[in-house]
C-alpha cells in the first residue's frame, strides 16, 4: 500500500492581509455595479451583484458532504511565458509535483492515509449511493475520463485535421496532459485498473499529437477516443441512450450520450479552471458540453446557449439536466478541475496570471477536487469572480448552481428530469451551493463549524 499522503503539507493557506493594487481597482470597478466589457468585437453592458457569502442551499454531497480540497503547489509549473516554448513540453510542469498534488486531494477529500484507500473510498461511496451496495472497484470495470480539450475543437480550426496537429493556441489551458497522468498512474498502479479498460474522452476535440504523445507514451492500452479517429484516436460513437432535455423543446434533434460514456461504470469529470466570456465561468457542468454527439448550437438540435448564457435569474438550466443524467453525473466517482493555469475562454489564447491571494501575479498552480458537482464549481467560481474581470460578475453566473442545489425544487419552478421523455421523475437536490466569507480566509460554513454548507479543504505544498 502506498504511503504516498503521508508528505507533510500546510492544512490552511497562509493568512495574507492584503491583495494586490490591481485586484483591488478590479473588485472596487465589479463592486461599482457595472462592466463594460468586449465580446467579439463589440461592447455590452455587464451588470453585477456581490454574492451573499455563507448562505448554503442544497445538499453536500460525499464522504464529507461539501467538502473540496484545493491544492496548490507555486512550485509545480517553471514557464515564464510564450517566449518560453510551450508550457506542456519538457519540464515546465514538473510530473512529479503534479503527482503529489493529486494524492494529496484524493486523501484529504476521503480522509484516507493512502492513495488505494482513497480511490477504495471513492468507489464505495459513490456505489453506496447510487444503488446501496458498498462496493469497490471491481476487475473488468470501465472507466471514463472527460478532460476539456476545447482548445482542440474541431470547429475552430486550431487543429490540423490532416496532421493533427496544432495550427495555433497551442498554450491554450486544457486540461493538462500531466494533470492526466498523475490521474492515469493512480487508476493504473494503485487501484489495479487495466489501462484498456480506461478511456479519455472530449467528443469535439482533435487528440493531437503533442497530447497523446505524452500520454500514450506512459499508456499505450488506453483507449484515447476523440472526435475524427485518426491516428490510432478512436473516433467517438453514439449510444442509444438519450438524454432529454427538461425545457422538453419540441421539433428537434434527439440527443444521446456517447457510447464510451454509456458503457463506462464510472466517469471522472476533468475540468478546467477558466472563466468564459458567454457563461461566465466554465467549470465541471460546462465540461459535459463535450459529452454530447454534436456541436452544442448544431443545427436542428437543441441549442443549449441562450439558458446556459443568460443573465436572468431564475430560468431553466441545460447544464442541470447534464450535472443530473444518469449516464454522466449519475457514474462520477471524482470532480477535479485542473487548475495549473487559468485565463478566458475564447479570448485568452495563452494562459493569464492571478492575482488574488495566494497566487499573487502568478500562475494559478491549483488543482481541485470534490464528489460534490456544486460545491467544487461553488469554489472555482468564487476564485474567479475574485479575480474582478468581468465575466463571472455578469448577473445569473451562479443561477446553474442556484437550480442544481435545489433540483428537487428549483427557483425556476423547472422539472428537472433528463433521463425520461415527459417528466417523471425529479432530480434531487445536487450538491450544496454557498459563498465564501471572503477572499483572503476564503472559509466556508463547515469551516466556520456549520453542519450544513461546503468545507474547503486547503493543502498547500
């Protein structure tokens, strides 16, 4: 048994009494009321309203309901920039260090000593659960992992489809391929699954080369399936397992779940850290755009934008519907949101530096994890909203958490039931939604000795 959690850490960040210059104009502007940002060439008005900290809504879910765990490492990535090459090549995200910091969440998430425990827990608890047997991972199970690999879609022409290979963004923050492997060497050596029975998955991406050459050094049995399925790449196939959606639209396109989805036992959802110029944010809901057979505004399909953008509050939310399906958040064992780098989606094509306490003008160098879909992007969007550019501050960001805590009962008056074609049966709550006090104690209503609300669970390395 590996005794790899027993490295000594920090159990709480470190207690900085002030911000930045920058940060502090950023938060004073959004706190004024009003943004003027730019988004695709034109102006608009961006209207926002300061959270109300320590408000839980919602259920916590796992092992410790709420709980989320942020590491953060400033040693883990060595890049100093574009000029620098690229920050996925060679050394500049140190393997080692990325693995630490994904043993130190898995242990501190389950309250395990070791890494097989953990994972032991993991599986137990979500098996538990779901259909009330306490059981582990069993040999010849099937796992998925769905990384976002936007900066490869195949819409954008960033990617080479004749060669796969970058034609540009090529510093954009995907989910890392370090950040993979740290997760692939604890499914592989710790918990004993057998590479063939693990598949990556983003339904809209190139793998391309620069990616699954790291990767598939390190696990050649993996099964990498993408959107084309060239290069040794399995191109993704539909299941006949459909999701619908709970605005029950009518006139459209029937959508279904990936097959190596719907096949899998146990889905690990691998999100980014980013904020998004449409959404505001885009973290471990969004990530499930790419679970889906098609582009998210195809035509003759529902075009999940106009609710997943919206501004109002109180509205129906696709991403609900995807947090709740039974073959996407119904199998995830683990959230994690790799967190080495962050910036904005589509405007930044290089990643962006921090500025919030501790990160300080540096790289974000973080990783989260949770088994709670709300509590984990509660966080991340509370990092990012921190951060004071305009995105995440526009009205109705936080709604999706809003309708996902209460999904038994949402604001909306929605009957959220993605897995049946008129609505039947309701989703239950989905996690616990809430603010932090602020952004330097960044603590939670379990950390300040609450029985109810999200419990961030802070390992600095």
């Amino acid at each position: 048994m590996s005794d790899r959690c027993h490295r000594p850490y920090a159990a709480e960040a470190p207690d900085f009494s002030c911000v930045s210059r920058r940060h502090f104009i950023g938060s004073s502007a959004a706190l004024a009321g009003l943004f003027t940002a730019t988004k695709f060439g034109r102006s608009e008005e961006v209207v926002s309203d300061q959270p109300v900290p320590l408000k839980p809504i919602g259920r916590g879910k796992g092992i410790f309901p709420g709980r989320v765990v942020w590491a953060h490492d400033p040693g883990v990535v060595e890049w100093k920039g574009p000029d620098d090459g690229r920050w996925w090549e060679g050394n500049h995200v140190k393997q080692d260090r990325v693995n630490q910091m994904m043993d130190h969440a898995v242990c501190r998430l389950t309250g395990a000593n070791a890494v097989k425990e953990a994972w032991d827990k993991l599986f137990r608890h979500l098996n538990t659960t779901r259909n009330g047997v306490a059981q582990g991972y069993q040999p010849g199970q099937k796992i998925a992992i769905k990384p976002n690999w936007v900066g490869m879609i195949f819409r954008e022409n960033v990617v080479d489809p004749e060669t796969y290979r970058f034609i540009r963004r090529e510093n954009y923050m995907n989910t890392s391929p370090q950040m993979i492997l740290a997760l692939l060497r604890q499914l592989v050596d710790e918990v004993g699954v057998k590479p063939a029975d693990i598949t990556i998955c983003d339904t809209l991406a190139y793998l391309v080369h620069e990616y699954y050459d790291i990767l598939h050094a390190h696990y050649k049995d993996v099964q990498y399936v993408d959107y084309a399925g060239k290069f040794g790449r399995i191109k993704v196939e539909a299941s006949d397992v459909p999701l619908y959606w709970s605005a029950r639209p009518r006139g459209v396109a029937q959508d279904v779940i990936p097959k190596c989805f719907a096949e899998a036992d146990y889905l690990i959802n691998f999100a980014n850290f980013k904020a998004h110029s449409g959404a505001g944010v885009t973290l471990c809901a969004k990530n499930h755009y790419g679970s889906l057979i098609r582009w998210p505004v195809q035509e003759n399909y529902y075009d999940m934008h106009p609710h997943c953008f919206s501004n109002t509050p109180r509205i129906y939310r696709p991403l609900v519907d995807l947090m709740g399906h039974a073959h996407l958040g119904g199998k995830t064992v683990l959230y994690l949101i790799d967190g080495l780098f962050s910036g904005v989606h589509p405007r930044d094509p290089v990643p962006q530096k921090m500025h919030i306490p501790p990160m300080e003008d540096q790289w974000s160098c973080s990783l989260f994890a949770s088994q709670d879909p709300v509590a984990i992007d509660s966080v991340a969007f509370d990092f990012l909203y921190a951060e004071g550019t305009p995105f995440p501050r526009k009205g109705g960001v936080d709604d999706y958490l809003h309708e996902a805590a209460l999904a038994d009962k949402p604001p909306s008056g929605t009957f959220y039931d993605p897995n049946h074609p008129e609505p039947t049966e309701r989703l239950t709550s989905l996690g616990v939604h809430e603010h932090w006090n602020n952004p330097r104690e960044k603590k939670y209503s379990r950390n300040l000795g609450a029985d109810e609300g999200i419990e961030l669970v802070t390992v600095t390395l």
